[in-house]
C-alpha cells in the first residue's frame, strides 16, 4: 500500500439547534431538528469506519421554558430531550491508523453569543466520563475546514490503532446557556444557536519512524503561578487566582513539533476550582493530558460596623504560635470555625480604624460575633492600667479558671460602678454565652491541667469554638469578662515573639484561658496566658503563661455591644473614634 493520506470525512446526520427565546424571567431554548436517519457509512479497503446517532433516549436535545444554569446542574441533565447520544465505530485489519476528530459546528444565522453556549462531552461506557467542558467560545478551531466560511471548533480527537477489531466510542452531548450570561438589559431574547456536530477521519499507513512524543516542555497560565514548578512528567498543576479574575489565558510549548497540543487560548473562570485539561496527542496518536486546576477565590466581602464598610481580607492567616511565623495583611478577616458555625468577622494586626468611645473610656473592636453583636476590649487596663493578681489563691489547678477568680470579682465591681449603674449605658450591652475560660492549650508539655489533657501550643491551631473541659469549665454568661488566647492569636500575636505592629499592643494583659499548672523553684503554681507590656522583657506584646498570683497584669475589660447600637459620631480612626449614644 502507497503511503497516502486518505481523509474521511463523515457528517453528522443529526442537527442540535439551541433556542433561547425571553419574555420577561422566562427563558426557553434547545429546539432539536433531525436531518435524515440513515447510517453513513464509508469503506475504503480494509477500513469501516461508521458515525451514527443513537435512536431513543438521547438522540437529540429539546428544552423548553429553561433558563441559564450553573455548570453543576447542566452536566447532570438527564432523559429525553436533554442529551444527544451518538457513537464511532471502526474495524481496522490493516496496517493503519485512523485519527479522527468530532467537531461542531455553528449553523450560520445563529445570533447567540458563543460566549453565552456551554458545550458537555461525556464518554458513556457504563457511567460517564468527563471528556471537554467549555464555552464554544474557548473551543479550538479545526484544521478540517475553510475557517472563513464556518465557525467550526473541536469537541474531540482521538485515534484508532492499526488492525483494531470492534472500536467503539460512545458520546453524550449536552448544552446549556452559562449561567454568567447576562439577561437583565433584554440582548439575549429571541437569540438561537444551532450547532452540527461532524466527524473527521484521516488515514495514515503505520511506519516504524512515526513519533511518539506526547509530552510538554511547558505550561503557563496568566495571573497564576503554578504548583508544582512544571516538569514534563508531572500532569496534575494547580494555582490561585483573585475573584475578579474572570478568565486566564493557557499556553504551552509541546517537546515535539510533530505534537498536536489541544486546550490553549482564554478560559473562562467559575469561582471555585475550574479543571483546565492541556491534551497532547502525538504524531502516532498517542496522547497525554496535562490538567491545571485554577480555583477562583470567592467575591471580595464587605462588612457593615456601625455603618462603615470594612473590606474583609481576601486570604488565610497564619495561624500556629510559633516564633517562625510569615506576617499577614491587617484587616478584618472571616472565620466560620465557631460552636454554631455562623460566621465572625474579627481584626488582625496594624489596625487603626476599629476605635470605640464608650462610657468614657476607649476602646477596640475585636470582632463581630456570630449573632452580630460588637465584641469590643478596652485600650487599656481598668483604673489607670493598675496591675492585678489573677487570683490570690493559686493551691489548686480550679483557681486558673475565671469564674473563681480575684480577677473576676474585681471586674463585675468595675463594671457596675462605670456602666451597669448607668442605664443610658448599660441598655447597649448584651448578656449572653460570650465569654470562653474552657482550658484549650498549655504553654509546656510538662505542665498539668487537672482532668484535662491539653495541647501545647505549638501544635494548637486556634478557633473560635468553645466548649466544656474535663474540669468541667467552658462558656460563661456574663455582661463583662477578659480576651482569650485565642483571640489574641487570632489578632496577631505569638508566643515567643515580639508583636508590637498590633492594636492589642498594651501594658501586660491578663487573658481568661489556663495555661497549665508549672513548675517555680521547686513549687507547682497555676498560671494563665498573658500578653506581655510593649515595655518590658525580651519579647514585647508576646504571648507567655503567668503566675496566677503574680500582681503585673492589668485587667482590660471585654464587653459585647447589641447589634443596634446606635453611633453619634465618628468613623473608627484614633482622631475620630466610633461614639455610643
């Protein structure tokens, strides 16, 4: 046999128009029309090669009164009417290959965008497997045909081995308009699309020098750095981009020249994770596919505080305690890891806009608690920054928690002479389960912490749940109480290290969580985690155990405002602090 190319050409001999007609909210489209019914054939030689649709269920797409959908729900429409099925079946008893390619396309005088048209192709071999998901837009433009004359993209490529009995390949089709097209200023109505889908095939003899090559010598991806760094062996890639990154654009240098390389050009962007495939199909027809995983971060979220807007913080914290810890960005962050998982939104590092005047004292927002109400810490220590034992009795691990506390007693009293007493203050002060004295982490393995069995704290993750210790503490209902360490951990500060570029930074603070009962010339004492003054010691505003008994910590009071506070005045900065009526 001649080495010759010969080229098959078979076409579709069903047509998949898509309709999409509006009045009002109601969207309708996929019209299916069916030209002819008969196989097609084509035998040359030793070659069957066969394209047909498959009759019943499947063999055409018919939906009406539908509207834009999410990816999620297109790729699982099912029945009749929703998915066009067909198949390629070849018998080969010669030495040759037979790659072949099934394409789409466009009817002319379809007025729908192609950006608007999502396009689903599944192999259907028990169950499915996915093979392209794209808008048409995306799709690459077949080499087959007189691209001046019809918009005609590749679905699929593949390749029949030589002397190859009983190939066979089923498709399923489906198709929806994206759910990121626009509808609101009327452009979209009465717009069809009509696609037909073809099946090319080219023949070529098997010879010995054929190449093999199926690899990439590299891939990039706009506005995204992959991980891991690209090797040709490595298929699986991943990498983040920012939400209003709508679409990236996908290049890569195939190794051989002889390679086809599909997937490359702009592609468009769900928020979440989009799986971009990279398919390299070699001179043999041999392939390999490269998938980049691109996920798209969630919309940028803003929050109302009393009536301002704060930006939350696009990322993750770092959030362990040890002394090697990267900085991150100041701001408002989310968190969801709560008791009810409703969200909070609390302060981390340099802010300088989350300032209160209330009942004459200053204070900071710490953050806004899950039911919405306003947790606020006062800037400095009651009574001038005075310093304070935590408790006078320290014999027993109990005189660790708050509730049996000097500290607390001494707070209530505070209170009530500075707010509690004074009703035009006190009816902005909410009651409740908001204040945490559970044990959650100990400073030293060493140390013991009753029936509890504690984490130390470089291998604590902080959080904002709370719940009952082996000792039987946990959440206290109170109208006033003290920081945790977990949010001052959450704010920004570390054991062992200097954290003076943070809103908490104060005199030596005590906190409401245990920290373990140590070791003192030969003594066991109970201690608590405080913050360390911006003045003294090696590391200034760190985070370390202290003796319960030791008087060298100010007490700074934490109250949680309702969530209709009203504010006369101001907008959060220093100079001009959010005032309570």
């Amino acid at each position: 046999m001649k080495n010759k190319k010969k080229q098959i050409i078979i076409t579709l001999i069903a047509i998949i128009s898509l309709i999409v007609i509006t009045v009002g909210v109601t969207y309708a489209f996929f019209n299916y029309a069916k030209e002819g019914t008969t196989d097609n054939t084509i035998k040359t030689g030793s070659i069957t090669f066969l394209y047909t649709e498959v009759s019943g269920v499947g063999k055409g797409i018919s939906l009406t009164e539908a509207y834009p959908v999410a990816d999620s729900i297109g790729k699982v429409q099912v029945g009749e009417g929703k998915v066009f099925d067909f198949k390629v079946t070849s018998n080969i008893s010669m030495n040759s290959n037979i790659g072949y390619q099934v394409t789409a396309r466009k009817k002319t005088g379809s007025t729908l965008a192609n950006s608007a048209v999502k396009v689903y192709l599944t192999e259907v071999n028990g169950t499915e497997q996915e093979l392209l998901l794209s808008k048409y837009s995306e799709l690459s433009q077949t080499d087959k045909v007189d691209i001046s004359k019809y918009d005609e993209r590749i679905l699929y490529e593949a390749t029949v081995p030589a002397n190859t009995s009983n190939y066979e390949k089923n498709f399923r089709l489906r198709m929806w308009v994206s759910d990121d097209t626009d509808f609101s200023d009327g452009s979209m109505n009465d717009k069809t699309f009509t696609l037909t889908v073809n099946v090319y095939a080219d023949g070529k003899v098997v010879t010995d020098n054929l190449d093999t090559t199926n690899t990439l010598d590299s891939i990039t991806v706009s506005d995204c750095t992959l991980d891991p760094v690209f090797n040709s062996a490595t298929t699986e890639y991943s990498c983040t981009v920012k939400n209003n990154v709508t679409s990236v654009t996908v290049n890569a240098t195939a190794t051989s020249s002889k390679s086809k390389v599909r997937g490359l050009g702009i592609k468009s962007l769900s928020v979440g994770v989009n799986t971009l495939p990279i398919r390299v199909i070699a001179e043999d027809g041999s392939e390999k596919i490269y998938n980049v995983n691109v996920t798209r971060k969630q919309a940028v979220q803003n929050v109302s505080i009393f009536g301002k807007k704060f930006e939350v913080v696009d990322a993750e914290p770092t959030l362990t305690t040890s002394s090697n810890n990267t900085s991150d960005a100041s701001g408002l962050y989310k968190s969801t890891d709560t008791n009810t998982g409703e969200p909070t939104y609390y302060f981390r590092g340099n802010v300088e806009n989350n300032y209160v005047s209330f009942a004459g004292f200053t204070w900071r927002i710490v953050r806004i608690n899950e039911d919405g109400t306003v947790r606020i810490v006062m800037q400095d220590g009651i009574n001038n920054n005075a310093n304070y034992a935590f408790n006078s009795n320290y014999n027993n691990y109990t005189y660790m928690y708050y509730t049996n506390s000097q500290a607390k007693t001494t707070l209530e009293s505070w209170y009530q002479t500075n707010i509690g007493s004074k009703a035009d203050l006190a009816k902005n002060v909410a009651s409740g389960n908001y204040y945490c004295e559970q044990a959650k982490v100990k400073a030293n393995s060493s140390y013991t912490m009753g029936n509890e069995n504690t984490v130390v704290y470089s291998s604590y993750f902080p959080n904002f749940k709370c719940s009952t210790d082996n000792n039987g503490y946990g959440l206290i209902e109170n109208k006033i109480g003290l920081i945790s360490y977990d949010e001052l951990v959450m704010a920004g500060l570390y054991y062992g290290r200097s954290s003076l570029d943070n809103y908490l930074s104060s005199d030596a603070t005590w906190t409401s969580s245990p920290s373990g009962i140590g070791d003192l010339n030969g003594s066991s004492y109970p201690t608590i985690w405080i913050m360390t003054s911006t003045t003294s010691g090696i590391e200034k505003n760190s985070l370390t155990p202290g003796s319960i008994y030791y008087t060298y910590s100010s007490l700074r009071p934490v109250i949680n405002l309702k969530s209709n506070t009203q504010i006369s005045s101001g907008n959060g900065t220093k100079e001009n602090p959010f005032v309570v009526e």
